[in-house]
C-alpha cells in the first residue's frame, strides 16, 4: 500500500524541543531541515543532534525524511555519511540535477552495503528550486529509482529570478503544473511548496486546493497547525 504524503512537517534541525514533539501534530512526514534553518555555526551540533534523535527516539507513527545541505558542499558531504547510517526513509537534496542525484545514489548505495541496510531502502526527494531543475525534471527522475517524490520549492525558485513569492501565488501556476503532470506521469509524489502566512488559515486551504487540482499529492508544512488542512485537502 502506497505511503500517505499529504502533510510533510518541517522542523530546524537544531530545536530539540520541536524534533521530539514533531509526531504529536499527526503529520504524514516529519523533516529535519539542515540546511536553510540552521545558521553555519551550528551545523555539526544540528546535525549530531538529528542523528541521534533518529537513533533513539519512537518515530515509528511517521515517516522520517531529512533535508541536507547541497552535496557540492562540505556540509552536505558530511550530512548524508552521517545520516544515511541511521536510516532515514528518504534524504531530500536541494538543488538537484541528474548528477547530483546520481551522486547521492552512489554514495547511498555504499554506506548501505556498509551497514547491512537492503540496497535502495534510502530514497531520495530532489528539490526542484531552479529554473534549470524545471527544464530537465524528466531527466532528473529517471535518474536514480530511490527518487519516489519531487520537493517544489517556490520559494527558491523566486529567488533565482530576484524577485519574490506573492500570497496568491499565481506565477507558480505554470511551473506547478509542469511538476505535477511529471511526477504523476511517473508515479511519484508531487510535493508542494509552503505557505508561508502561518496565520491564514483559508488561505492555505486555497492554496493547497488548487495545488491538488494541479496534481500535487501533498503539502509542506510550515508548522503544526497546518497539518490537519493538508491531511484533509490531498485525500
């Protein structure tokens, strides 16, 4: 039976206090962010603290996925040696190309042989944030079988063109459909960008309702909050 991805929580990887309660909000998905929320100085804390809270604490009721910083970068090297060793169910990689991916997957394929992990139990969500991304999405999920899911950052996507995201957000209507159509042509997930006002309940359920018309299966989560509307919208 296909795992629910209606609602993917996203918690600072360097929050103790958030990354133990993160279940208590009944998203589908919690994920530990270690690259945009965690300033430079606490990378390694953050990243130690991810690891261990993976080792030790009863994430059995969600599925657990970690963002880690661009492979390109030292950062990112030492996220994925150091989480894939303690078995995330996915690993979400920004930036992504077909190279980066083919990267990750390499290096996935070692450190599970390493560690008695089945080959290929680690997947991968690619973050699509670039104008390049979009271009080649076909390319980039053909590109490993551990990809089950794309990550539409809007966001990042606006900040490329120099501009940024409005409410509405009708400027990303063109690129949300290109995912859409892609990754149900693929049998993968479509996983929309957030909505960033907190506060504006009617306006997530908007947003998120013509996400799923669009052919998105599921939503990020800025906060708990918003879980039970998402759960509710990508049925």
């Amino acid at each position: 039976m296909k795992r629910l991805r209606r609602s993917l929580l996203i918690i600072s990887g360097n929050n103790p206090k958030h990354i133990q309660d993160a279940p208590v909000f009944d998203p589908d998905v919690v994920i530990f962010d270690l690259e945009e929320r965690v300033a430079a100085p606490d990378k390694d804390s953050a990243r130690n603290l991810v690891r261990e809270a993976l080792s030790f604490l009863d994430y059995s009721q969600v599925e657990v996925m970690v963002r880690v910083n661009p492979l390109d970068t030292e950062e990112g090297q030492k996220d994925l040696d150091r989480i894939a060793r303690v078995k995330p169910g996915a690993l979400i990689i920004p930036k992504a190309n077909e190279q980066v991916i083919k990267q990750a997957e390499g290096l996935l394929t070692k450190i599970e042989k390493e560690e008695g992990f089945p080959e290929g139990s680690i997947e991968i969500i690619p973050i699509l944030e670039t104008a390049s991304g979009i271009e080649n999405i076909n390319q980039l999920i053909s590109s490993s079988p551990r990809v089950t899911g794309l990550w539409f950052n809007g966001e990042g996507l606006m900040a490329e063109f120099g501009t940024q995201r409005t409410k509405e957000g009708a400027e990303l209507y063109y690129v949300r459909g290109r995912v859409g159509i892609a990754c149900r042509a693929a049998g993968i997930d479509a996983i929309d960008t957030i909505f960033s006002d907190g506060n504006d309940y009617e306006g997530l359920a908007n947003d998120a309702s013509a996400a799923r018309r669009l052919g998105f299966t599921g939503k990020l989560a800025l906060d708990g909050r918003q879980v039970d509307t998402l759960n509710t919208i990508f049925q």
